[in-house]
C-alpha cells in the first residue's frame, strides 16, 4: 500500500483506539496474544504512518477494536472515482471507437466498461497491498459473459460490484431496481457472508438530470449496498 493510504488507515486505528479508551500497551498485548508481533513501538509507528502495515495485520486490528470494513470500503470508491476513467481518458482510450465518418465517438457497450473496471480495480488494489480476485460471471450458457464481479479477499470482503449503463433497463424505473437489488443479493448469498452491492452507473447518453433520478432511485433502494457512483462521461459521446 501507498504511504500515504497507510498513514489515513494508521490514523484512523489510532481514533477508534483513544475512542474505546484502549492504551497503546493494551492493544499491542492483544495483537500478540493472537500471533501478530507488533510492538507498543512498532504500534505507535503504524499509528503515524511510519511503518508497513499489512493486510493480515489490520484484520486483526478490525477484530480487536470491533470495527467493520466500511471505512476502508472507501478505498474502491476513490479507485472509481480518481483512478480508472481519469487514466482511460488522460490515455485518449475512447479515441479508438472514434467513428471515420461522423466523426464521433461511438458509443460503448457495458461490457467493454465491466470489463475495465474489473480488471483496472483488480490491478490497482493489488498495487495496493489487497489480495483481489476478478470473477468473471455468465448469467446464462447462452449468453455473452456481462458479469464482472469483483471479490476481494482479506478485509474489503463480499463486494459486488455492478456496473451498468444509466440507460440498461434493469434501472428504468423503481420496480426494476428493487427486483435487480433482490436478484442479485440472491444470487450471491451462498457465495459471501453477507453481500453488499457497490453500483458503478456509467451515463454516455442521458442527461445529468435525468441520471441523477435514477441514481436517487437506487439510493431509495439501499437494501444491503454500499454506494451508487456515477461515472459522468456524456460529453465524449455528442
């Protein structure tokens, strides 16, 4: 992991530490005890982002200070949001579906952006320091692969991650999302613990009002999710 995400997570383990009146001496007693060797120095270092903090390390950190992963839930998000379509675009990567005749930009299909997704989440994250894996999913034998659903093993734990087009019927209305939000929980619930869905809505054709309501239309339906992230690239497209 980067030093400065490993300072924002030190310093957040040093807040629900003072918070739960925990002293530096009981925490690091607690951490040994279960097999993780870390000092009340070592402790006092990863606190102020001075030293490596692994991935098996704040596990244990979660356990002790009974805490859940949701903070650190945010690392995917800020991925989406500042990493992937920043890199594609300062790449010109939508330049390749430009059209030699109208001179345009085609519009492009879900899957080339599930795709992306998965695969430049998969990559950054494991720059990081996180264990991922990409699943590659196919609703059924005779369709095309449109799922790319991505599990993180260690502490970001039992994400699925949906990305769809703001125009894809499964979002068209209020009754679509509450049954897509019911399927797919359904879905994956033998395979996670608890399933929470992290929805990536790629608008390249609506307006930015017309996005918005169905984005607070899936907020409305926050069964069990963790976020709705809008990815706003409709510019490219006109």
């Amino acid at each position: 992991m980067d030093a400065l995400y490993e300072k924002k997570i030190g310093n957040k383990i040093r807040s629900i530490r003072e918070k739960r009146k925990i002293t530096q001496e009981e925490l690091s007693a607690k951490l040994q005890v279960r097999g993780c060797d870390i000092t009340r120095s070592a402790l006092a270092k990863i606190e102020v982002g001075q030293r490596h903090i692994y991935p098996d390390e704040i596990r244990h950190f979660k356990e002790i200070l009974n805490v859940e992963y949701d903070d650190l839930f945010n690392v995917v998000k800020e991925v989406l949001q500042t990493n992937i379509f920043n890199d594609i675009l300062r790449m010109n990567f939508l330049e390749i579906f430009r059209d030699k005749n109208t001179k345009k930009i085609r519009p492009l299909k879900e899957e080339v952006y599930q795709f992306l997704i998965g695969y430049e989440l998969s990559r950054i994250l494991n720059i990081r320091g996180f264990s991922t894996k990409v699943i590659y999913e196919s609703m059924a034998f005779d369709k095309k692969r449109n799922d790319i659903q991505l599990v993180t093993e260690g502490f970001i734990q039992d994400i699925v991650i949906e990305t769809k087009l703001s125009n894809n019927d499964d979002i068209s209305n209020e009754k679509n999302i509450k049954s897509y939000i019911k399927d797919t929980l359904e879905k994956y619930k033998e395979r996670f613990n608890s399933p929470k869905i992290l929805f990536v809505i790629i608008n390249q054709s609506l307006t930015i009002k017309t996005c918005q309501q169905k984005i607070d239309l899936i907020n409305k339906n926050n069964v069990q999710f963790i976020d709705t992230i809008p990815i706003y690239l409709e510019n490219y497209f006109k």
